[in-house]
C-alpha cells in the first residue's frame, strides 16, 4: 500500500475531447462516452467518461425563411447548441417583431399580409427568421370611387381592390361593364361621360 510516483502517458479513447499526453488534463468537447488510459510500462488505467452537452450558446430555427398565404399555418423548429457544437437543451420563447398572426410553440398561423421576424429566445441568446405573409386568395372585391357625378366630357378612373378572408387589400386585373348609357368604358376602368 505504499504511493510511488510514476510520470504515465495519457491517452483518450473516444471522440469526446483532447487530453495532454504529458499531464492528463482532459477537455471536454463533444457529448458522449469515452476513456482516460493512463499508462506506466506495461500497467494501464483505465477511467470511464461520459462528458454532457453543454448550456446553450447559440439558436439555430428551421426553416431559415417562409413565405405563406394569410390563413396558412406553417411550423418552426428550433435547435439549441452548446459552445463546442453539442445539441443541448433550452427553454425557449417564441416571438413577432409585427403581429402578423397567431404564434404558439413555433407555429404561425398567418392572418395579417407584411413581412416579420420570427425570434426565439433563451435567456440571453436569439435566433431570427424571416417571414413574409402575402394576402390570401381574394374573397371579396370593392370599386372606386364607390359613387360619383361626373361632368360630360370628363373622364373618371375607377379601381379594383381585392380583399382576403383577413381584409388585407391587392390590386386585382378586373373586367370592367359599364350598365347604362352614360359614356364609355375602357379595358382599364376608366369611365368617360
């Protein structure tokens, strides 16, 4: 039972980190299990270990971007890793920098036409994605002027808007009537007396 002193020479079996052949001091990098051979002529030694993720440095969200109609859902996922890589564990909070819909756990349903920010956040650290929301299809069209007295001779442009089930606005290619004879129509919606 006596401590005799001995110089071994340190190894690492596994990918788990690096190891100072001369010292043994081990660092840590990538999640998983390995060991510590320490050896003096022909005695080893051996120790187990198991290295973790670390706490989260950086967010990584999926897809980077989206493009999506108003009344369309899409789904978000986000990953949380550690300084050295590891996917790690973080509570998250999910945000809009424009309320452009309903968000819940990484899932927009879009409500409003406009472009936003999709962030996600653990303590400190962020991650953001760009999402554009383009108008829904059209469910109901509105004509202006809505009413108008025009002189004779003089020409009125009239315009078509399109609106989605959500109200957000898009000019449309409308076919344009004239009922009644009041002047002359054109393929444009220019009405004159």
């Amino acid at each position: 039972g006596n401590t005799v002193p001995v110089e071994p020479t340190w190894s690492l079996q596994g990918m788990i980190g690096q190891i100072d052949p001369a010292r043994g001091t081990f660092q840590a990098t990538t999640a998983g299990a390995g060991t510590v051979v320490a050896v003096v002529g022909t005695i080893a030694g051996l120790a187990p270990v198991s290295v973790e993720p670390g706490t989260a440095t950086r967010l990584q969200i999926a897809p980077p971007t989206a493009t999506l109609a108003a009344g369309d859902q899409a789904s978000f996922t986000v990953t949380a890793f550690d300084a050295y890589h590891n996917i790690t564990t973080a509570d998250v909070v999910w945000s809009l920098t424009a309320p452009l819909g309903e968000l819940a756990n990484g899932t927009l349903q879009a409500r409003r036409a406009g472009t936003t920010a999709l962030v996600v956040s653990a303590g400190p650290i962020q991650a953001r994605t760009t999402v554009q929301v383009q108008p829904g299809p059209v469910v109901r069209l509105q004509v202006t002027p809505l009413q108008e007295q025009l002189l004779a001779g003089k020409t009125l442009q009239f315009r078509a808007l399109g609106y989605d089930a959500y109200d957000n606005a898009r000019e449309v290619d409308a076919t344009w009537s004239l009922t009644g004879e009041v002047g002359q129509l054109d393929a444009t919606g220019g009405l004159t007396a």
